[in-house]
C-alpha cells in the first residue's frame, strides 16, 4: 500500500490535539513530546491520517491539506457546530467536487473536498 500521510506546523500540540481530537473527531494514532506542547502528534479518522509537528523547522508555515471525502455536507454538519468554518461547501466548476474550509489553530488550512451534489 502506498500514501501520503501530510505533517502540518504547530504552534502547541495541546492547542492542535484539542482541535483535531476533541472538535474534529479524530484520534491519536501516537505522540512524542516531553512538555504536551512541542513534538509530534499522529492523528487518524477513518482512512484519514495527519501528522503535527511543534515547532516545525525548516519548512513553509500556513499549509493546506485536502481531506477527500463522501459526502463533504455530512462533514460540514458536524464541524461547523465544533470550530468556525471559513465558508459553507459549495459545488466547484471543477472536477465535479463540493467542497469547504476551515482554519486550525496553527492558521492551516483543512480543504475538504466531496462529490458534487449531483454527483452523488
């Protein structure tokens, strides 16, 4: 099996684990830190697994990662009642894709990406 697992900057692990576990439903797949605020934290939700690093050196702060999903308006439903969303989904001209975003903590960019109302 081959994929691409993304490791986006944080500022705190705390801060992140706090968005991501407790808001967005994932769970830690494994953490390495001495103090809870700097390290690395793995976590996962279905086929979805993300890596935060604290503080990140050498690397571009503010990334993007896209989350394929479903349904992209189920995802919406949950979160958007949990952390701000920067924008409700919306069918794209592209690719037949519906899609959000959202901000975490560290000011990276969650794009989430489901078929086309249509599409379905």
């Amino acid at each position: 099996m081959e994929r691409a697992i993304p490791i986006l900057p944080t500022k705190d692990l705390a801060a992140a684990r706090l968005f991501y576990v407790d808001r967005l439903g994932f769970h830690v797949t494994f953490e390495v830190s001495d103090d809870g605020h700097s390290g690395l934290l793995g976590v996962g939700r279905g086929t979805i697994e993300i890596t935060l690093d604290s503080p990140m050196q050498g690397h571009g702060q503010n990334a993007c990662v896209a989350l394929q999903v479903d349904d992209a308006d189920d995802y919406y439903r949950e979160w958007s009642s949990k952390v701000d969303v920067l924008r409700p989904p919306r069918d794209e001209e592209w690719g037949g894709a519906r899609t959000f975003d959202l901000l975490d903590p560290s000011g990276n960019t969650i794009f989430v990406m489901g078929p086309a109302t249509g599409a379905k």
